[in-house]
C-alpha cells in the first residue's frame, strides 16, 4: 500500500475529522464519523435520498486497508477520498480505546418525520428522553433486527451521530429511516394520524405484554414509546399512549435495561404482525 499519506495528526483534513467528535460541529457541518469495517462497510453501500453517496471520506492504515480491502476498493470506486493514514492518526480521529484502523466520515442521514409518515409504517421505535449514546445506538439497533419500519428520536433524546450511538448501532443506523429532534407530542400525534398505535413500555404499566399478545392487540400497526433509562417515561407522556405496557418478570430479576425491554417488546409486535400476515 506504500507509506501512509497523512503523517501528522494536525493535518487540517484529521483536525477537520477529529473536530466531528463534538455534536456543534457535527451539526454545523452536517457530518459525522463511523469507526470499524461493519460500519465502513454500511455506509459506502448507502446513499442519501437524492442517491448521493453517503461516505465521503476514508481513513485507514496500511495494515486496515489490506485486511479490508474490498471496503476499501469500494469507498474509492462510490467516490470517497481515500486516505493511508499512521497509527497516530487514526488514534487521534478514534473515540475508541483500541481503534480497528478504519474510519469513515459520512453525511448526515436522518430523515425527515414527514417522510416517515407518508411510508406507512407498520413498526416504528420512539426514544423519548433517552440520553445514554449507547442505549441509544442498542435500541436502534434492536428496531432492525426485529423489522422496524423506521426509529423517532425526540428532541429530548441524545445525538444520533454521537461517537458511541454509531458504535452502538454496529451499522444499523444506515439500515432504516431515522427522524431525529421531534417533539413528542407531534411524533405521537403524527403517529395516530397515520393509522399507528402508540403503546408507551413502563415497568409499571397497567398491561402486560403477555395479556396484550393474548387478546391479540398488537397485530396492526405499532409504535412503542421508550423513555430514559433512569426514571423512564414522564406521565405526560404515559397520558399520550394507547396504553402503557410492561414486560412481565417471571423470575426473581428487578427489571430490564432499556435496551432489553426495547428488544423484546419489538420483536413480540413484529411476532403478533406476521401472524397476522401484517409484515
């Protein structure tokens, strides 16, 4: 591959990349950073609505580019600017403690929730309040591996394009739409309007998702709202449901983190919906 091309960490394009660890930047620049080969990978097969190219530019060490040389070979023949970057480098642009040799800088993503809408989704994740990048990043996650339709982060919730939420993702950020800064109560109303139910996850809740799968509630289209991880979903935000659902503990455990409860409320709508020829 020949000797690496950026030297110095204070190369104005690593300065440019490693600024795009704070979210003012990010947004100003409408960019941000994916670390590691799966992400990579993701974002050069994605393109924006208007099928530009969402990677725009890559970072890798020699010895990066030739274990992944097909990521490589890609990002360059989508368009990417292509850099053979030191270990120093690398570990100056990195939010990571071991940095796996490959970074990607990509346009922003989101969707707009109108967009959304106009979809008809029959499986929608709403974040509400959810702070903590990597519940965040699981959560959404969890939504693509159970066949969500698209994720809502409201606008009390952290940046999607947070270092640790796109780790999280491990590339499922570029898999389904993702609308970020909505209010909650235009995200709920939005929802209803097009034909979605909106059930709010809370340990407390009066259903059980075991009785809400019994009485065969949950085949049509679903929104499930999940709020913070340390005192879940406020009541005002409880009140806006359809109903508010707690995963039942069968065991002795005290509950479920967000990311678990997220998982498996997902996947039981998703269950109910293909038995219901829904999905």
């Amino acid at each position: 591959m020949g000797t690496p091309e950026l030297i110095s960490p204070r190369s104005p394009r690593v300065t440019a990349a490693r600024r795009l660890a704070k979210r003012a930047f990010r947004g100003k620049e409408r960019r941000f950073i994916a670390e590691g080969p799966q992400a990579v990978r993701e974002a050069v097969a994605h393109r924006g609505a208007g099928g530009e190219p969402t990677l725009l530019e890559l970072f890798a060490t020699v010895e990066a580019a030739e274990r992944y040389a097909d990521i490589v070979a890609a990002a360059r023949a989508a368009g990417a600017r292509v850099h053979f970057a030191a270990d120093a480098v690398i570990a100056e642009v990195s939010q990571t403690v071991t940095p796996q040799g490959l970074l990607g800088v990509c346009r922003f993503l989101d969707s707009p929730f109108e967009d959304i809408l106009r979809s008809r989704p029959r499986l929608v994740a709403v974040l509400a309040h959810v702070r903590d990048p990597g519940n965040a990043g699981t959560v959404l996650r969890c939504a693509d591996a159970a066949g969500a339709d698209a994720v809502v982060l409201t606008d009390a919730s952290v940046d999607l394009y947070n270092p640790k939420s796109v780790r999280a993702s491990v590339g499922s950020l570029f898999h389904l739409p993702v609308a970020v800064g909505v209010p909650v109560e235009q995200a709920v109303h939005g929802l209803k309007e097009a034909g979605v139910r909106i059930l709010a996850a809370d340990g407390a809740g009066a259903d059980d998702l075991d009785d809400e799968l019994d009485a065969g509630t949950m085949g049509g289209p679903t929104a499930w709202i999940f709020g913070n991880e340390a005192w879940g979903l406020p009541a005002e935000t409880r009140a806006l449901a359809d109903a508010v659902v707690r995963v039942p503990i069968h065991g002795k455990a005290e509950s479920l983190n967000l990311a678990t409860a997220a998982a498996v409320c997902l996947y039981a709508s998703a269950r109910a919906q293909r038995s219901r020829g829904e999905r």
